[in-house]
C-alpha cells in the first residue's frame, strides 16, 4: 500500500455519545472519533439503529444507495435499512443499521420488565454481518477496524474467518474493546447454530464463545483481535488472565485519564495504520 494513501478507521460499536450510552466509553467514542477525524484520518462509524435513538432529534435519514442488502440468518432473510447521521459538532458519519424485526422495539437490551430480549443473540449476528456487508458496499477498505461492546464481539472472528478473503479487508488491524460484563444472563440456545455463517467457521472457532455468557463474548471477540483495550479499572479476572499481551496481540490498559484525553487511542490507531 502506498504512503500517500489516507488512513482509514472504522468503528463499530454497540454505544456511542450521544446516540447511546451504557458506560463511560460512550463518551470516550465520541470524544476519540472527532480526535481521529480532526488529526487527518478518515473515519466512519456503525452501531445498531436501536429504536430508542430518536430519528429526528439526531437527524437520521435512510442511505437509498446502500439499500438492498439483505442478510441471512439460518437461511433466513432480514431486509438491512441503513441509516446517516453527522456526529454532533463534527463532519463525520454515523451509519445506523436497522432492521423492523430487531431494532424496532423502543428498548435495548430488555423488556420494560427488564427480562432480557430473547433474541438478542440473533440481533448480535444480525448486526456483525451487516456492519461487514456494508463495508464491503461502500468499497472502503479500513486500516483499522475498532469493535466496541458485547454486540461486536463476533466481527473479529468473522473477519479472521468468512471474510478473510475479501479485499476491502485485506490490510484491517482489529482492536477489541473488552468490559466489564453488562449482562449475566446467557444468550439463547440458537446462538452457536446461527453463528456459523459460513463454512469458513468451524466449530472449534466458536468453542470461546459457547456458553453464550458476556465472559465468553467478550473472550471471543479479545482472542481473535490483533490488540485488546480493556474498557474499564474493574475488569473480570478471567479475561485480564486469558486475554494476556503475546508475540500476535497487544494489550492496551484502562486509563481514567481517557475520559479527558484520547491521545493514547489515536496513537494506537496511527501506529496499527503504519504497521
């Protein structure tokens, strides 16, 4: 790849300021995107169009020239609508994926009863594979791809697995951003069988994230990342112990100080960029 050729990141992620926030690197997102932008690299951003986003305060609008795609599910089909928004006081895109049957619900993760979706597993797959095949839409190949929150977790297997061989990624570096656990509930007993997409996954690829529980999610997505941010001080000892630093993987710390200064993140996107 060229010098001259203009860095791209691509964040996918599951909370964003002021779309969504579920913990303080919502925040840390926002303030890290505009950083990112503002320092010369381009930058977009995918999350789930969770329909307690509301479209016209954000001034969402349906991207026509990506419309179209449809993503399977075991076997079945699930209409993608893509969304845009420009991120509040800077020039830079949000995509929204949207889909009736996962995301029109006035909630997130749960009911008002507070009873955990049972399809959220479905809702995960559904979003990961439609966050890559819009990638592969807009052919707009990223030199880093940041995956952030549970919702993400398969992506970084799916692009070491099933999308290996496209081109668009064939330069991406993979941070994930591993948390604290958000739910302890365990995600449905469909969630591996609708999981395999491909041929190219087989099932010992998924045996991480086979207990369908956050640890296991979380340790999925960190294990087939090329680095790893710990998102939080309080992190699960488990995941510190298993998602260690190695000669393939780089473990970047919780810093408190990165809800003021994203510095140490931009650096990390402009050395993976040069790598």
């Amino acid at each position: 790849m060229s010098a001259d050729t203009k860095k791209r990141v691509l964040i996918i992620a599951n909370e964003l300021s002021p779309y969504t926030e579920f913990t303080d690197f919502a925040q840390i997102l926002n303030k890290l995107a505009i950083k990112t932008f503002d320092a010369g690299l381009e930058i977009r951003v995918i999350m789930p169009r969770f329909g307690v986003i509301n479209e016209r305060r954000h001034r969402l609008h349906e991207v026509v020239r990506l419309s179209g795609i449809n993503v399977i599910i075991d076997k079945d089909d699930y209409p993608l609508i893509i969304k845009v928004a420009s991120l509040p006081n800077a020039r830079l895109q949000v995509y929204f994926m949207d889909n009736e049957d996962y995301f029109k619900r006035k909630s997130v993760f749960r009911d008002d009863q507070d009873n955990f979706h049972d399809d959220n597993a479905e809702r995960m797959i559904f979003f990961c594979k439609s966050a890559l095949e819009t990638v592969k839409k807009f052919g707009w190949p990223p030199h880093v791809i940041h995956c952030h929150g549970w919702m993400t977790s398969l992506v970084p297997l799916y692009l070491k697995t099933t999308y290996k061989k496209e081109p668009v990624f064939g330069y991406s570096k993979i941070i994930y951003t591993a948390q604290e656990d958000q739910f302890k509930e365990k995600l449905n007993e469909n969630f591996m069988k609708k999981a395999l997409i491909s041929n190219d996954i087989k099932d010992k690829d998924l045996d991480v994230f086979r207990d369908g529980t956050n640890t296991g999610l979380t340790l999925g997505g960190g294990k087939s990342a090329d680095v790893v941010v710990f998102g939080s001080e309080n992190m699960d000892k488990k995941v510190v112990d298993e998602l260690k630093p190695g000669r393939y993987k780089k473990v970047l710390k919780y810093e408190p100080s990165w809800k003021e200064d994203v510095t140490p993140l931009l650096e990390l996107y402009k050395s993976l960029t040069e790598s």
